[in-house]
C-alpha cells in the first residue's frame, strides 16, 4: 500500500480486515515495525476519534506520532497552482509539503470541503497537492468528498457482527442499509460517499440507499447500489443500518427539510432483522438517533468507535511494510 485515500488503494478488502481483527486481539505484535518511524497528523479541521486512534496505532507499531492543527497553529496555506498570494494566505503547499516529507515518513491530513463550490470540493485539491509535493506515503484522515479509515472501520464492525452469527450468515448475504438522518446544519457527504464506495467494492452484501427525494449521492460513489426514498421499505429485513446526515449534492450544501419521521427510533427497528445501528460519531442525539437506539441492545457505535484503532493500525503496518 502505497497510500490510503480510498479503497482504489485497498487490493483485497477481506484481507485488509482479517488483518485488523488479529490487531484487535494481539495489538502489539509489530510493535517494533516503525521503531524509527514519524507520522505527522496535520489537521485542518477538528477530530476526536480520527485524531486519537490514529495516535494510538502508531504508538502500537512503535511510531512517533506529532499532531499539528494547521488551522489554529500554523500559517495559512495556498493551494492554487500559479496563485498571485496577495490574500490571506502565507505559504504556499509546494513550499510547506516537501519539508513535511522530510521530517515525517509518513503523512496524514485531514480536512473538509467548503460545502460552496462542488467542482472545488470534488477536485480534492487539499489532499491531492499534499500528495504531489510530499514525497512520503499519505493518508487520508478525511477528505473533501470520502472518510475511507470510517469506512474501514465499518466493513471490520460488520464483518465481527457477521463472524458472531456465522450459522445466520453461512448461506446468505447480509442486507445493509444506508440512511439519511435529520441535522441542525449541512453536512458533508464524505462519510456517506466513502460507506457507499467500499460497500460496492466489497461485494459481501445486499447494498441499500434511501434518503428523501432531492439527497441523492454521486453516481460515482453509489453506482451499485438498491437507491430508494421509501425508508420505511428500505428498512424491510435489514441486518445493519448506518445512520448518517449529508447535505444536498446536485443544488450543493443545501439543507431542504429536516424531517424528524427520517430519525431513527427502536419503532422503526421493528421493520428490519433486528438489525444492528451504526453511526460514525459525533451524533446529535434525539435528532439523528434517538437516546433509546443509541443506548439500546443494538447499538454498534461504541464498538465501531473503538475499532478506528485496528483500522488505522491496519493501513499504517501496510504502509510501513511497503
């Protein structure tokens, strides 16, 4: 692997995940893997989880790990090839990458998109001149349009749920279902993107979509998949739902309604196969999820919170091994 953007850069996902999982259980067997090793975990926007578990997965592998949240404590970078920089910004990416590369072997940024130009935020800009200029492995800890450690994450939540079951699963696929959620505010569609793209490229599933009519994702990240905007019918058999807010795509970064009858609620639990609830975090509680899904029996979000350190542990050995 010689970078982690998105699962173009994954050969064998079952693989990748089998790999986590013995992580999970033996989490410092490589610890001497990247004895003498840097990541540098640059932020441009906040993190909790992102940040955190991939500072413990690097200390798992014997890596020196340096945090640097380039919104609040560095210069303002410029990104635009050929910019006159008579603005705000200070430094320019092609200046700031390559000494990067020299104090880390590894890098890893995360950022967002401006929810105010798609063509901008589609063009991955950000993260694509991190990678031109650097000239060390990067990872995406979350771009303008994917979350692919989230999605990993995922597929290693689901696969566990999976092998726990494995006489309910031994002769059918599971059915995973994607919802959309109220929010008080626009979101990206980031983490929805990059769920939808590794649930296709996975191929161990029944794959379905449902949000209101006018939320429709990329085809480019979706194409696949069962698309609907009758929840209530998506919601029929399902053995997994994710929970997760975007805001609109084709008219972009628009918030049409926000219907409270699309939050998830232990009524509408009873459509699916006693299915089991994920979300990425953080969550708006009582808007998104309600209190008794998210403390209830069916609740994988603790869980798949916690495996974000097997997920990034997984892709950093891969990186350092190459």
């Amino acid at each position: 692997m010689k970078q982690f953007i998105s699962v173009n850069d994954v050969s064998n996902i079952n693989d990748l995940v089998k790999q986590a999982i013995n992580y999970k259980q033996h989490a410092l067997i490589d610890q001497t893997l990247g004895k003498g090793k840097r990541i540098g975990l640059l932020f441009l926007n906040p993190s909790l989880r992102t940040r955190l578990s991939t500072q413990v997965a690097a200390a798992n592998l014997g890596m020196e790990s340096i945090v640097f949240n380039v919104d609040k404590e560095g210069w303002a970078l410029e990104f635009e090839e050929g910019a006159i920089m008579s603005g705000n910004s200070v430094e320019h990416v092609k200046d700031a990458a390559p000494i990067l590369g020299q104090y880390f072997d590894v890098l890893a940024l995360r950022t967002f998109p401006s929810l105010k130009n798609r063509e901008d935020d589609y063009s991955e800009m950000y993260i694509n001149q991190f990678i031109k200029y650097a000239g060390v492995p990067v990872i995406s800890l979350e771009s303008a349009t994917l979350h692919p450690l989230q999605s990993f994450t995922d597929i290693i939540t689901i696969q566990e749920e999976m092998n726990s079951r494995a006489d309910e699963f031994a002769n059918r696929k599971p059915t995973i279902v994607l919802t959309w959620a109220p929010h008080i505010k626009p979101l990206p569609q980031c983490v929805a993107n990059s769920f939808a793209q590794w649930m296709n490229a996975w191929g161990e599933a029944e794959f379905v979509i449902t949000h209101p009519v006018d939320y429709e994702l990329s085809t480019d990240f979706t194409k696949g998949a069962i698309i609907t905007n009758n929840q209530d019918e998506a919601l029929k058999n399902a053995d997994f739902v994710y929970v997760k807010n975007w805001s609109t795509y084709t008219d972009y970064g628009k918030v049409y309604e926000n219907d409270p009858a699309w939050m998830m609620t232990n009524e509408k639990l009873q459509y699916t196969n006693n299915a089991k609830i994920m979300h990425c975090l953080p969550v708006r509680r009582n808007i998104e999820l309600s209190d008794e899904i998210l403390d209830g029996p069916n609740s994988l979000v603790t869980k798949q919170a916690g495996n974000r350190v097997w997920a990034a542990q997984t892709v950093l050995s891969n990186i350092l091994k190459k």
